[in-house]
C-alpha cells in the first residue's frame, strides 16, 4: 500500500513538472484567467531625462494636469488614467480600471495619445485652437504622441513625443495700454488657424501651441494692438522652421517697434495718419488683402517717398473701398516701366475710390508696349468718385489725368489740372473708357500733349481720348491739345474727345481747338457743345449740365462762383 502511493505520488509529480514545462515553454502567464493586468511608465517628456533637444511636457514640464491618455492595441484603444510620480512628476503611471492584460512574454505594439476625445479609434490631426487665452485651450490644443512603439514585457514604458510647436514672448519695455498680443501670418494647412490668441502667462510673457510649420522671412507673425488703436507688428528675420517638440521663445521691444502709420478698427478696416502708412497698406494690399478698406485721417505727404502703386496688377488688384475722406495726398512722384501706374495700379470691379486729392503728381511710365497710367487709377473697373489731381502725368498708350483706362465701373464728380501726356489714346480725365463704363460730372483743365506714334491710330482729347463707354453725361474740358508728328495710322484728335462711340450729353469745352470731336462713329448726336462765350455762356453750360444730371438722378452739380465751373455733391 505504500509502496503503491509513493508510485502515485511521483506520478502527479511528474505531470505537474511536464504542465510547468510546457506553460515555460509557450511563454503563458499563470496569473489570473486573462492574464496580468498591463501597467505602463509614460516618459519622454522632460528634456533632462530624454537627453533630446526641444522637448517638452504638456504644461509646466510634467505630468500634472493630464488625467488621461487613450492607449490603441490591436484595433481597440481604451483610456487609461495618469498618475504623476510624487518624486518626479516627468514621469508618471497609466493604470486602468479596463485594462489590457499580458497573456504571454512577446512584446506588444502600443499607441498612446493625449488629449483624447471619445470615438478616437487613431490620432487626430494636428488642430490647435485659434483662441487659446484660457489656459485650458492653451493646454487642450497639444498633442502628445507615443506612436506605434514596442514594448517589453517587465518594462513597459511609453516614451511621449509631441507633435506640436510651442512659441513664447517675451515683451520687453512694456507700454501701459496694450490690449492683445497676437501670432499672426500662421500657415492654414490642416484647418489650423492663421491667428492665434496666446495664453497670457504673466510678467509680460505669452505663449502658445502651434501646428509645425516654416515661417518665411518677413512675415509678420507677432501683432501687438494697444487700446488707443495703436497696432505694432514684428517680422521675421530669418526663415524659420518651428518643428514638432520644439520651443522657441521671442524676446520683442515694444518701444522699438515701428510706428507702422496706420490703425486697424474694430471692424477690421485700416486707418492712414501717416505717408509711412499709406506705404505699408500698399504692401499689405500688394501683399494679398486686396479687399480690405482704407480711410485717410489726415493729408499725407509722398514727397521723397519710392511709391509702389496699391494693386500691381489683375492678380492682387483691389477689391475694397479707399476712402480719402476729402485729404490731400501730395508729392506723389515716381518713374516706372510697369504696366498699371498711378495711385492704384489696377481697380478690380469690386473695388471703390472716393474723395481723394492728388496736389503735385509726377508720374511717368516708360512702358514702351503700352500701359494704363492715371493720376488716381491706372486701369480700372470699378468705382472711382470724386477725386481730383494736379501735377503732370506721363506714358505711352492709355494715359489720363485721373485713370488711364477704364474698363467698366463708373467715373463720377472728378477733375483734373493735371498736364497730360502720351501717345496713343490720351485725355484729359481718362486715356479711354470702354466697355461698360460710365464718365459722369467730370472736367479736365490742364492741357494735352500727344507725341504721335508713326505706326498706331491715335486719339486724344482734353477730356477723353478714346470714348467707348456706354455714357458721357455733363462733362466739359477747358485744356489744349497739341500734338507733334505722324502716323501711318489714324489720328484723331478734338477739343473735347479724340475718338466717340457712344451718346454725349450736356457737354461743353473751350480750348484751341474748333473741332470738339475729332472721330464722331456715325455722326452720335448730340455733339459737345463748343462755349464761345456768345452764344454759349459758361452759364448755358451749367444750366444744361445740372438738368441733364438732376434728369439723370444724380446728386452731383455745378456751380460758377468763379472764371470755371466746379462741382459740388448735394
């Protein structure tokens, strides 16, 4: 019998030492039906600890504040909480009340992130937050990363990467007034937002999260704007490439900063009360804020100034509404061989010019191909209203007073004095007018001058060029016209247009010559009216004007308190 239970006995042992083996040899854990419970150590956020350059915790250089973190392992991901260590909150410990759990020794593929949203089955994009002035969307727009890593069984350790950029600035001689600080002329790829509302940190320190990106030189990325309306911008020196896990901290001087001349308004359009200013808003125009509004405060001075005119060409013409607010802008001089020359180069159809003053112009284009040029306007489509120009203004094909070209849009209450010169389609207001538009309540003073091409049909007038618009209402023109050489074309040239394809009403001119019209397509009645100071008085030709424009709607009139006319708006 007992020899029978030692037989028994050795039995069993050897099928327990055969389990143990064969449970050693597949590597299954003998703890619990599932298995052990998966416990990870986060790292890699603190710099000290990593050894790598640029990296950073999500907050103040640890753990706190993250209470979660969502952890991906084949297809399934659930959250698991944040523990920071007591002794070194860098580094914390991610537990679970569900977690996952070791069924053997072979290592696993993990991904973990944070922040994490309910239904994350990835990663999301980089997406920070546009306003991150509370510290919870400050902290809320990282993201931090432990992608795809392999972890060991006995140390499962989760290194963190972040896959955003962190700016800080510092702002140095502080100024009592300032009302924001902005980071502006941010990159857009992703839905990310191009201005961002930094968290205000204290002791005059803003920082914020941002998405990767290169930063060009010059571009404005910090714009500080002070209740008295005052808004001062910092550009980039240098290209710079602010790189995921990366900090990069910007010391700025307030006093230093420019004087940029101009204010931006609460509703977004830009006031000028500067020559500087006016400048700068070119740039910015030129730059692709081809639709924002601009209001003069006060007379600007240009004298001296290298004047790039607003909107260079069809692709950046300007689409907002320029209001001079009745300033003089005086001293306008520069010399170009661009195409579209003038205050503004070229007008788009949903742009506006009004109530400006040009004193002492001197444009001239040595565009040998032709060219728009104006005083005003060198092309334009859309509205351009009461504004007047003195000076002289020079080019080839296209030259006006106050536009070279006007395509379509209207031309409405503006003057010249402005000497003209050219030699293909000149006037005294507009070079040419085509198309659809419109020349109402204008007059032109200065004289005409027209260097004839010998191979181009020519037209110039005192008041218009060429006039193919679909309205001429109660205009007059008093400046000479001459010319000098030849051409093996057509020139045509009158007292009041060059060339006339449409109706003229109510219009007069006095000048050397007795032709008002050199080219009348199809005899268009009626005619301009010639003031010979007998038969037709300057009083004859503000009655008329003024009842063609009150027949017409118009609020424009003129009144003769002097030798001329003059218009006023009711």
């Amino acid at each position: 019998m007992k020899r029978t239970t030692i037989h028994i006995s050795a039995a069993i042992a050897l099928l327990l030492g055969l389990a143990a083996c064969t449970q050693d040899e597949a590597g299954f854990l003998p703890e619990g039906a599932e298995g052990t419970p998966i416990v990870f150590t986060a790292t890699g956020l603190n710099p000290a600890a990593t050894a790598t350059a640029g990296t950073r915790a999500p907050a103040d250089g640890n753990w706190t504040g993250v209470q979660s973190v969502a952890v991906l392992m084949d297809g399934t991901v659930k959250t698991y909480n944040v523990t920071p260590s007591t002794a070194d909150p860098t580094s914390a410990t991610l537990t679970s009340t569900d977690p996952y759990y070791w069924t053997n020794h072979n290592d696993i593929t993990v991904t973990a992130w944070w922040p994490y949203t309910a239904g994350e089955t990835t990663p999301p994009a980089v997406k920070v937050k546009a306003n991150q002035s509370a510290q919870k969307d400050f902290e809320g727009s990282d993201l931090i990363v432990a992608d795809g890593q392999t972890v060991t069984y006995g140390s499962p350790t989760l290194r963190f990467t972040h896959r955003t950029a962190r700016v800080t600035i510092v702002l140095t001689d502080y100024t009592e007034g300032l009302a924001s600080v902005q980071l502006t002329g941010l990159s857009t790829e992703g839905g990310n937002p191009d201005i961002i509302v930094p968290y205000d940190k204290g002791s005059n320190t803003y920082t914020a999260i941002v998405a990767p990106q290169n930063v060009a030189a010059g571009t404005t990325f910090i714009t500080c704007t002070f209740t008295n309306g005052k808004t001062l911008v910092y550009k980039m020196k240098n290209a710079t490439d602010w790189q995921a896990g990366g900090e990069y901290t910007y010391t700025v001087s307030l006093a230093a900063a420019k004087d940029l001349g101009y204010t931006i308004e609460s509703n977004g359009s830009y006031t000028v009360t500067s020559a500087d200013g006016l400048m700068n808003i070119a740039e910015l125009v030129n730059g692709g804020k081809t639709d924002i509004n601009i209001t003069l405060d006060k007379n600007i001075d240009l004298t001296g100034k290298a004047w790039t005119p607003i909107g260079t060409d069809y692709d950046n013409s300007y689409k907002g509404t320029f209001d001079g607010g009745g300033h003089t802008i005086t001293g306008l001089t520069f010399t170009t061989n661009d195409e579209f020359a003038g205050l503004f180069g070229w007008l788009n159809r949903a742009g506006t010019v009004k109530n400006v003053v040009m004193e002492g112009v001197q444009i001239t284009s040595n565009q040998i191909y032709g060219g728009s040029i104006g005083g005003v306007v060198g092309s334009g489509w859309g509205t351009i209203e009461n504004c007047s120009v003195s000076g002289s203004v020079s080019g080839t094909v296209y030259v006006g007073g106050v536009v070279g070209v006007q395509i379509g849009g209207s031309i409405t209450g503006c003057s010249s004095s402005a000497t003209v010169k050219g030699t293909v389609d000149v006037g005294g207001v507009a070079g040419q007018t085509n198309s659809s538009a419109t020349l109402t309540a204008c007059y032109a003073t200065g004289n005409v001058i027209i260097e004839i091409n010998p191979k181009k049909n020519i037209a110039g007038g005192s008041l218009v060029g060429m006039n193919a618009g679909i309205s001429l209402l109660a205009c007059y023109a008093t400046g000479n016209v001459t010319s000098t050489g030849s051409s093996t074309g057509k020139v045509h040239i009158g007292g009041f247009l060059g060339n006339n394809y449409t109706t003229v009403t109510a219009c007069y001119w006095k000048n050397n010559h007795e032709q008002g019209i050199g080219y009348n397509k199809e005899n268009i009645v009626p005619e301009a009216t010639k003031v010979d100071g007998t038969g037709v008085t300057w009083k004859n030709a503000v009655d008329a004007m003024n009842t063609a424009l009150q027949n017409a709607g118009s609020k424009w009139r003129y009144e003769l308190k002097g030798a001329l006319p003059t218009l006023r708006k009711q």
